[in-house]
C-alpha cells in the first residue's frame, strides 16, 4: 500500500478507507486492478487497543470472508469466540438458545475491537502493491461520465483530481458521496440511543452472547477476551432518547446498577465500566445502490438498528459480492463500470438487504410494543422457538450470515 500517489487512472476510487472501504480494497488486492482509498481521517495503524474500544459482533459469514481475503490471520488473536447465543426478555419466561455445536461450527461468530479489526486491515493493505491510499484527504466534487468519473479531493489545502472506472461509496451513514450525486435515502428515527460500553463481570462469559429485550430497548453483552485478571464484555445498552442521555451521564456505580437491574445475574454483578459512547438510532437505506460509475456499500448503502449485531455483517456482504462482480467483469474484458455490471451487485445484494433490514426492523418494532397480548405472544413465541430445532437453525443460518446466495468469499472461497 502507497501512502502517497500521483495521480494515474484507476480502475476503482473508494471513497472511505473505514472498516468496509478498507475490506473491499483487501478483497481486490491480490487483482491486476489500481485501486486508491481516500479517506479523511487518518489511520493510525501502530496506536494501541484500549479498554474503552468499542466491540464490533462479527458474523460466522464475516469471519469466512476475513480469512479469504487474508485479515483473519491478523485479527484471530484478539476476537472473542462466540459459541452460545441466549435470547430473553425481561420479566418473562420464554428464552431461545443456539448452541455452536448444533451448528456445526467452532462459534456462531466473533467478538472484536473494531480498533483490532482495523489494525489488521492496515496491515493486510500494506501488504498490497495496488492500492494507494490517500489520507488524510476530502472528498470535494465528482462528475460522472460516459467513460468514467472524475473526483476532486482537497489534500493539504490543495486540489487533487481523480479519473476511475468505478467509483465505490464507503464513506458511511452520512455519505458525502451520496449527497454530492443527489441520491435520497429513506430514513426512519427510532426515537432510541444506544449506550456502548464495555464492562468487567464476576463470573466468566463462557463465550455466551446475550441478547435482552427489555422495556426500553434491547440490551446486548458481548464476550470479550480478559483484560488482564478480569472478565470482561461489551454491551450495547439501547434507551428511548429522552433518557439515554440521563444514564450516559450516571455515576458508575449508578450506572452498573441500573445495567445490573435491567441485564439479571447471569454474569454475576457488574464490576466495572469503562468509557461510554452514545448513539442516536435509525434506520437508512438509499432508493439506489447503483449508478453508472458508482456503487455505495455499507452505511452509505444502509445504517440498521444494531439489535441482533446485523449492520456491519451485512456491509461485509456488500463488499464479497461486489468485489466478485467486479472481478467476473474484469476477466472477462468487460468494464467494470458500466451500470449493466454495477446492476448484477444491486440485484444480487436486494434480496439480503431487505430481509435483514425486515428481519431487524420487525424485532424493534415487536419489542418495543407493550401490548399485553403482544407480550404474551413474544415469551410464548421464544419458547416455542427453542424447542423447534428446525425454526433455530434457519435463525441460526441468518445470525451467521450464511442465509441465501452466498459470494464466494463468504464462503470461504479466493475470488
């Protein structure tokens, strides 16, 4: 990877050098393709872990895709296995359990830092001789042409121009892409923040991932590796807004009780708490996800609700099946940025988007309802649910990203 470029023609320009932008340049690297990362921050690749990092839940599909583009190597050490999944509702009976071993996998998924999933990407990139990267940088113009796009970025207080074939939109939920192309977006306001932190517990995870549904929104514990003598776990802690801001701001003790009333004694008692980060939830997803010379993948394409820890999994898909359309069209002398390509990644990717987004919405949506008959039917239907192996596999198939047509990197495979 080069830190610095001229400016030569690219076969692709991804605008955002994050976690997805970075993974799709890693899953194109090993091709005869030049590709540039712009990205406005820069990447500190040699900056420690912390104990306030916040954990990012990484799907069995997600893994697969990691070690077929060679990340996984770097990122193994530090991620959590998650080998049992348990769902419950506060208050209520019913509870549904997914176990590895019915899967027939070592763990239903993953549990890492997203500042460890980033130092593996850089350091998979460095090993690539076809990417250059350009940070800190903006993204200020673009024009789309018949024969490719021209993008403006501002560098050091200077205007750089770049020529591509395609133009990939990585650059998140509030894409400055997707605004400079006009291209709206659907967006719904869950009225609900999401508290992240991570805590210490009393009593091992044993790699159980928790999921909680109680009155003011779900509330997951995520295994995390030990941090030094003690156990240790993220949670995603989600609030109505009006109140998410009341608790950010609690004493630790305070706070440890209140998470402590709403979580149970599973873990034990919670210890301690390290730093905590709010953010306000909705649900976006773009009426195009292709153009002529240009594709968005991950938040740019669609910001979800993080129940069931489906988001970046998703855009990890966006990044297989893009990365093999575009290697389909490049063997086979075809440009990669004719909308007649860029239309088999969107027709592919619609039917996951929209049942993940359906699939996610739904539980907000049911779980926040407090309808006694409704709540009646949510403890009933979990405990129905745990005693229907047929009905968890297919959960289980979809919680680990191996739902549907799979890319080949999402099952394990090179491009």
């Amino acid at each position: 990877m080069k830190k610095t470029t001229k400016n030569p023609p690219y076969d692709l320009v991804i605008i955002g050098g994050g976690m997805v932008g970075a993974s799709l340049a890693c899953a194109l690297g090993k091709q005869a393709l030049r590709i540039a990362i712009v990205e406005a921050v820069p990447l500190q690749a040699e900056s420690q872990p912390s104990y306030d990092d916040r954990a990012i839940a990484l799907s069995f599909g997600t893994h697969k895709i990691f070690h077929a583009v060679g990340v996984w190597e770097h990122l193994a050490p530090q991620a959590t296995p998650i080998k049992h999944i348990h769902v419950s509702e506060q208050g209520a009976f019913g509870v549904t359990r997914l176990h590895h071993s019915d899967e027939g996998v070592q763990a239903l998924g993953y549990v890492a830092a997203a500042r460890d999933i980033g130092q593996a990407l850089i350091r998979q990139l460095h090993s690539l001789n076809n990417v250059d990267l350009i940070s800190p940088a903006q993204l200020s113009g673009l024009h789309i042409e018949e024969g490719g796009a021209t993008i403006t970025i501002n560098q050091d207080q200077q205007d750089l121009t770049l020529h591509c074939k395609l133009l990939v939109a990585a650059d998140g939920g509030q894409s400055t892409t997707r605004q400079l192309l006009g291209i709206s977006a659907t967006k719904t306001d869950y009225r609900q923040s999401a508290i992240i932190a991570n805590v210490s517990t009393q009593l091992p995870h044993n790699h159980v991932a928790f999921e909680r549904f109680t009155p003011s929104g779900p509330l997951a514990v995520l295994p995390m590796n030990m941090n030094g003598d003690e156990q240790r776990c993220s949670i995603v802690w989600t609030q109505r807004s009006e109140q998410a801001k009341t608790i950010l701001e609690l004493h630790d003790p305070s706070f440890l009780s209140q998470l402590q009333q709403s979580f149970g004694n599973r873990l034990g008692r919670f210890l301690k708490v390290g730093k905590r980060s709010l953010y306000p939830l909705y649900l976006m997803h773009v009426q195009e996800q292709v153009r002529p010379r240009v594709a968005l993948i991950g938040n740019a394409a669609h910001t979800l609700h993080p129940i069931a820890g489906q988001g970046f999994n998703l855009g990890l898909r966006d990044v297989a099946a893009l990365a093999e359309v575009i290697v389909n069209a490049h063997h086979s002398g075809a440009d990669i940025g004719e909308l007649t390509v860029l239309q088999r990644y969107a027709q592919w990717r619609n039917t996951d988007h929209k049942r993940i987004i359906g699939f996610t919405d739904t539980l907000v949506r049911v779980f926040s309802n407090h309808f006694r008959p409704l709540q009646t039917a949510r403890t009933t239907g979990l405990w129905a649910l745990d005693s229907l192996p047929p009905a968890k596999h297919l959960l289980a198939k979809h919680t680990m990203g191996l739902a549907g047509r799979l890319p080949r990197l999402a099952r394990g495979l090179p491009l």
